[in-house]
C-alpha cells in the first residue's frame, strides 16, 4: 500500500527461502504491485499487519494481457484507439461499436488495438520501457493499424494527456510515399517527392443523456458509400 490507498492486495504462497532470501510469491487477487520506482511517496508491501517496506523489484513471469487470456490468435489491429483511462468501458465499447457500424466494417473481423487489454499490465516494463519510442508496443500497433479512433468524453480529456498528444502527432504526420500517377490521395509535396498521410483519424465523441448513449463520428472523408452532403448532417451535432 502506498500513503493513501492499497495498490494491490494477493494472498502469499510462499515465503521466501534460503536460496533466494527476500522474496516472497503472491498470488494477485486485486490491482497490481509495483516497485517503490514507480510511486512519488513509496508503496511498502504489508503481511499480516507488518510492514515489509518498499519492493525493490516485482516480477510477473506468467502474466499474459487480457487480449491473450481470451484469444491466442495474433491479430494485426485494424484501427488504433487513442483515449483516457476515465471513460466508461460501456461508453468507450459503444464508440467502438458505432464505428464499426458506420464504416460498415465486419463485426466478426473489425480489430481495435486497446493498451489497457493488450499490453501486459504486470510486465510494462517490456511493453513501454523502451528508450526509443519507436520499439514500444504503443508505436508498433499504431503502425501496423489502418487508423486511429480518437474517443472523446464530455470534458475532452485525451487532449490534457501527453500520451494522447503523441499519438495524435504521429497519426497526423506518418507519411508514405505514393506512385506519382495516384490522384486519388491527398499529398503533400516537399522536395519534389509525393507523400501521403499514412494513417486515417476518426473522432468518436460520446455523450450519456437520461441514461441513453450517444455516438457521434466526425472523419475527414466520408464513410463508405456516403454523400458529401449526408456528411454533413451527420456531423452537425458533433
């Protein structure tokens, strides 16, 4: 537990022995310990009422991320959402299900890269602690997806976060190079060379009114099979 609240709670399997003094194996039943590195005030582990102090380092070697308790299938995201942890799953499911709807997408193929369900929450140091960005899990699936869903609450929250910003940075400036006779993309010529943005960006705003959810989805083409002027309509109200 830290100074104001329990971090993590699990009931120990074992003490620690003479090989490896220190150590004591947990089984987890609630949050997740951390090493006192990743608290400002320290997190002290507690046992039967006494205080052990700080972890020095805390190893999780069977975790697996709730994406591969549930399916051991690899699959490539098909888009990439960028949000806050404070949305309400039920609200950040719908935004995820009304897009789907309206991109007309497959329901039993459509694939959306989560971190909190597809990195492993108790091993983050092999999925984010990497010195170049570029070899984190993060840039890696927003690279391999076709684009990114921006979910917004009421308040807008992903644009107070720095993590949300990046995301958004590299969504809007990841170019490819395009054949010089493609006319159907937009390009941005600079020295001579043509390029394309690589990644589309999909706006989700939800809202909760008297207990019902509303979507609403602002994109800069429009969707499948949908007039310019019904665009229109439909962002309106975003």
């Amino acid at each position: 537990r830290n100074w104001k609240l329990n971090v993590a709670e699990g009931v120990v399997c074992a003490d620690s022995d003479s090989e490896k003094p220190g150590e004591v194996y947990v089984k987890l039943t609630q949050g997740r310990f951390v090493p006192h590195s990743e608290f400002e005030k320290g997190v002290n582990i507690e046992i039967n009422g006494v205080d052990f102090g700080e972890p020095e380092k805390v190893l999780a070697p069977e975790s697996v991320s709730y994406k591969e308790a549930i399916s051991t299938k690899a699959t490539k995201p098909l888009w990439y959402c960028s949000h806050w942890w404070g949305l309400s799953v039920l609200d950040f499911v719908a935004s995820c299900e009304e897009h789907t709807r309206l991109r007309k997408l497959d329901e039993r193929t459509s694939s959306y890269w989560v971190c909190a369900y597809a990195n492993r929450q108790h091993d983050l140091e092999k999925e984010v602690a990497q010195e170049n960005i570029a070899e984190t899990a993060f840039y890696k699936a927003m690279q391999d997806s076709h684009g990114v869903l921006l979910i917004l609450g009421r308040k807008a929250m992903p644009f107070q976060r720095i993590w949300c910003s990046f995301e958004l940075y590299k969504t809007i400036t990841s170019t490819v190079d395009v054949p010089q006779n493609d006319t159907k993309s937009k390009r941005d010529k600079k020295d001579n060379q043509d390029k394309v943005t690589k990644l589309t960006l999909d706006i989700a705003g939800v809202l909760r009114e008297d207990g019902e959810v509303r979507v609403h989805l602002i994109c800069e083409e429009p969707l499948p099979a949908e007039p310019k002027r019904a665009k229109m309509v439909r962002e309106k109200n975003f």
